[in-house]
C-alpha cells in the first residue's frame, strides 16, 4: 500500500517546458502518484503528470535534491560483471559509428564513480573523461576537465531527465562537442510509459520520483537535437538491455521485486539466496531467458552527430516543431 507523502513541497512544475501548456493544479485527475524507489526514501510520494499535447512527463513537486542526491545508491556502484557486459554492448554500438582509441569521449552525468570510464580505461581507451555535477572535485567533480574538449563523443546517460533546464544543458554540450563529433542520448521514453501503473517496476524507475524531472518522447528529444543543428543518425536499444540470459531489463526488475523493489539492489551485491528461496523464482526464471524479447520499451537512446560545417541552432520557441 502507497504511504501518502510526507515531504512538504511549496512549489510545483505547472508548465510543460516543451510545448507551454499548463496544468490544472486543482485537477487531481491529471496526477499520478508514485513512490520513491530508493531504499532511504521508499515511505515518500510524488505526483506526475503527462502534458495531454506532447505526452511528456513532468514530476509536479519541486524538492531540495541535494537532499536526495546525499542517499542516492548509485554512488556505491562497482564495475562488476554484469556492468562489464552492459558497457562491452555500449562499447560495441559507439564503434559502429566510428568511435576507437584514438577518440576522445565524455561521459556527462557518469555519477561519482565513473564506471563507464573506468571500462574503458581498462580496456586501453586513454583519452576518456568523465564528469558528474555531483561528483567531488578531487574526482569526476572537477569542472577542469570539460576544459579537455571539445570530445570527439559525449555520452549523455539517464542525465537529461534529471535537469531542469535541458535547452541550457545541450547548449553547453555542444560547445563542448567536435565538429563532426556524436552525442548518444539515453533516457525514459514517455511514450511508453503507462502512469496508472506505479507497481510495475520498469514504469516506477523510469519515473525516479523525485529525480526524473522530466520525461520526453522521441520527438522531443529529437527537437532538442535538431535545436542544436545536429543530424538525427540512429535510435538504439539501451545497452543495459542484452541477449545474455539474466542480462535483459525485464528479468532485472523481477530481480528487483523479489528483493523489496528498491533501486539500490542493482548496486549491491547479488543476493542469489533471496532469488531461489522466492515464490516467484519461476518468473525470475522464465524472463531470464525471454525477457530480451518482451521489453516494455520504456527506455531509448538516440545518437546525433554535429555538423562539420556549422554550430548554427533553431531558436528556442519554434512552435509546431513536434508536429
């Protein structure tokens, strides 16, 4: 059963920032309530809603992040197996557009602890930089190391959902982008995304109430890019999303059900005890094999490449420009 929320908000996002339409904040029926996924936080609730124009999702309450970002497991992660093949897959779909070791890359938003660029290090990529917002500044928190641009790739992963203004976000990353360079942008697609469902877990963590601030469509972020004068070249499967068996989103959200639900098991230690004891082993199971087949399609990444002639972008206000 949802707790009700325990967090007192004074601020709310009423306007859609894609497309302006504003909210009725006295309309219950046009939120969603869902729970906090992370362990710290899972007795809080937040309210969503989907603008009825460009579908996309907006959490409503405005809270002090910095709160949250202080519990956020991520910051626990370790580079273990299972991560490996994830980046292996991620590895794979950069070089089909090119990229090899004597590239450079940024990881944008790669968390403190930089395990993306730890693989590729590992790996003999020696020109490969990350940096998080969140990060300390002895480690992936020094702004110093944007200054090592412009990148020949910048990864943008599960990051612009979680900022306020993403215009302002890609504006800097373009800057910081070659000519002729690739940004791969990865996040929720708000398409898929069925908000009268909180207890499906690929729904709740696409969500990440309260971190996802907002949540686009395929459109959108192809709006965004075509702002910045990039070319649209592919759309692509998430690399967390693999044909091995027990590597797939589905059987990792069952995972995640028998273990309490909570965001933080995928950043600890497996607990394969707690898998075969389950009364749903048999589902664990039956995705581990066939989930890669039967995705809920609730994430997207979508590579652009910038142009080699011109920086030129489209203003901002373009009206009509999704439809």
């Amino acid at each position: 059963m949802v707790q009700q929320q325990l967090v007192s908000t004074t601020k709310q996002r009423l306007e859609c920032l894609i497309c302006n339409y504003r909210v009725d904040p006295n309309d219950e029926s046009a939120f969603s309530t869902f729970p906090c996924n992370v362990r710290a936080f899972m007795h809080e609730t937040f309210k969503v809603w989907r603008c009825p124009d460009c579908k996309t999702i907006h959490c409503l309450d405005i809270v002090d992040l910095d709160h949250y970002y202080a519990k956020y497991p991520i910051a626990q992660a370790t580079l273990t197996w299972p991560f490996r093949v994830f980046y292996r897959k991620l590895r794979k779909q950069l070089t089909k557009y090119g990229f090899s070791k004597t590239h450079s890359i940024l990881d944008y938003g790669c968390g403190a602890n930089g395990l993306f660029v730890q693989y590729l290090r590992q790996q003999g990529f020696t020109n490969c930089h990350g940096y998080d917002p969140y990060g300390t500044k002895d480690g992936f928190g020094d702004p110093a190391t944007l200054q090592k641009g412009a990148f020949d790739y910048i990864l943008l992963q599960d990051v612009i959902e979680h900022v306020k203004d993403p215009n302002a976000l890609l504006d800097k990353l373009n800057n910081l982008l070659a000519p002729g360079g690739y940004i791969l942008i990865s996040t929720p697609n708000a398409s898929n995304l069925n908000l009268n469902r909180p207890d499906i877990n690929d729904i709740c963590n696409a969500v990440h109430v309260p971190y996802h601030l907002h949540i686009y469509t395929r459109e959108s972020i192809e709006l965004f890019g075509r702002r910045q004068g990039w070319e649209f070249i592919d759309s692509l499967r998430p690399n967390h999303d693999t044909l091995w068996p027990t590597l797939n989103a589905r059987v990792s959200n069952e995972y995640q059900r028998i273990l309490g639900r909570p965001v933080d098991v995928f950043h600890e230690p497996i607990n394969s005890r707690k898998v075969l004891t389950s009364s749903r082993f048999i589902f664990f199971v039956f995705y581990a094999i066939f989930g890669y087949w039967l995705n809920f399609y609730s994430g997207m990444s979508i590579i652009f490449r910038k142009s080699i002639y011109s920086n030129s972008r489209l203003p901002y206000g373009v009206a009509g420009e999704l439809s």
